[in-house]
C-alpha cells in the first residue's frame, strides 16, 4: 500500500516536473473540440502509458520491431489529429466516421471522445518524464520480461496521478475559453491548436522535444527533487522486499 500510494503521489507531482513541459501542446489540445475529448485524451493515455511500460520491450521484440517504430507511429498519429483540427472539413469527415464506429454513442458521435482516445495514446507514447525509483524499478522489471501484478497496479497507480491534474488542466482550459467573450473565436483557437499539434509532430521527427526535456533537466535540477518521497529509507525497504525487484538469474 506504501508503495502504491507513493507512485500516485509521485505521479501528482511530476506534473510539475520539467519534463512535462514539451508535451504541454498535446495536452492543451484537449481543451478545444467537444466535451467527450478530455475524458478519450485520459483513457487514451492510460491505457498506452500503462501497457507501454510494462509491455514495450516484449512487443518489440516479438515483432522485431525498431524501437523507435511507435514512436513513428505517434508521429503520424499527431499530423492526422492536427490537420482534423486545424481543416474544417476533415474533422466534419472525421466525426461522421467516429460517429460510424462508436455507434452506442448516439447522438454523441461528434462529441471528440475517439479523437481524444488517439491524441491520449500518442501523449501515452511520448510521456517521458524524470522518472523516480519506483517507475525505474517497474520499467527494469518489465524489460527483464517479469511484468508482475503488483507492478501493473504500481504503474496505474502512477499513471491515475498524472491524469488528475491533466483533466484539471483541460477542464480549467475549457472553462477559460467558454467564457461569453471568447465563444465566438473557438473555431480559430481549434485550428491554432490543430496547427501546433502538426509542429510538435514535426519537431518529433528531429527529436526536438527530447533536446527540450534533457536541456531544461540540466537547467532546472531543484525540479528533479520532485522524488522526495521515493527516495526515502522506508520506500526503499518496501522496494527491496516486494516483487518489483526482477529475479536474479
């Protein structure tokens, strides 16, 4: 339970974390589009984050796969939701096929939840941030191939605590761009939102955002603290006594 509750802890504040900030674009577009998107970027990213750490090495070497290859795979992910943003008419095109393969959410096609879902896994695939002891512990047992119960509750665990403030985020953002003053201009923001979202994607191609995340780590290291807590003596026994720790061969 320690442990547990830690990795939730952990997870609330590496949101704080400099790490996080390259990926601030994909987030923030959660804030335009219809109601059900913020909820699809959360399962999204639950569910890729979640699978992707324990499973990422297995599949990979499963499939013989480059390791960079769904990293490629969010690229091009990112370029399609962007231009449905940013282009009127492909997302009227993309909601009438959401609308089509999500029938049970009739009358509630176009409300963004599928469009949410995707952007949500590719944020999933690009999440790297400034791991602390326990995630490093889960990420060594899985590419040891010993995914255990008890490590994917831990990364849940963690992944639930990083969702949080992320919906805190986009509900603030869209409560902010509701406002009578600004309804008026939602359309624009959306499409300024669709042309970031093709940027970032871009500057993934060039490995920008992995330049930004190790430049602002080596300038802000007060903000690599933020594992106070998994670094302390009692988190450390729990670590060394539980199954997070792979198995000598």
């Amino acid at each position: 339970m320690l442990l547990l509750l830690v990795a939730f802890v952990g997870g609330l504040l590496t949101v704080l974390s400099p790490c996080v900030l390259p990926v601030l674009p994909v987030l923030l577009s959660g804030t335009v589009g219809g109601r059900g998107r913020p909820p699809g970027i959360i399962a999204g990213f639950l569910g890729s984050f979640v699978l992707l750490t324990l499973f990422l090495a297995s599949v990979v070497t499963a499939l013989n796969l480059s390791p960079d290859a769904i990293r490629w795979a969010a690229v091009v992910m990112l370029v399609g939701f962007g231009l449905t943003l940013a282009v009127p008419a492909l997302q009227a095109r993309f909601e009438r096929v959401a609308s089509r393969a999500l029938p049970q959410r009739a009358g509630g096609g176009g409300d963004g939840f599928l469009g949410g879902v995707l952007v949500g896994a590719t944020l999933g695939v690009v999440w790297t941030p400034c791991v602390g002891p326990i995630l490093a512990s889960v990420t060594t047992l899985a590419l040891s191939g010993q995914v255990t119960a008890f490590a994917a509750a831990v990364t849940l665990a963690y992944a639930l605590g990083v969702a949080l403030p992320m919906l805190g985020v986009m509900w603030g953002g869209r409560r902010l761009l509701h406002r009578p003053a600004l309804l008026g201009r939602l359309n624009g923001f959306q499409q300024v939102f669709g042309a970031v979202l093709v940027m970032f994607a871009a500057g993934m191609v060039v490995g920008l955002d992995r330049q930004v995340q190790t430049a602002l780590v080596e300038r802000l290291p007060a903000l690599q603290r933020l594992t106070f807590l998994e670094e302390t003596a009692g988190v450390q026994r729990e670590l060394e006594r539980t199954d997070l720790q792979p198995a000598l061969p």
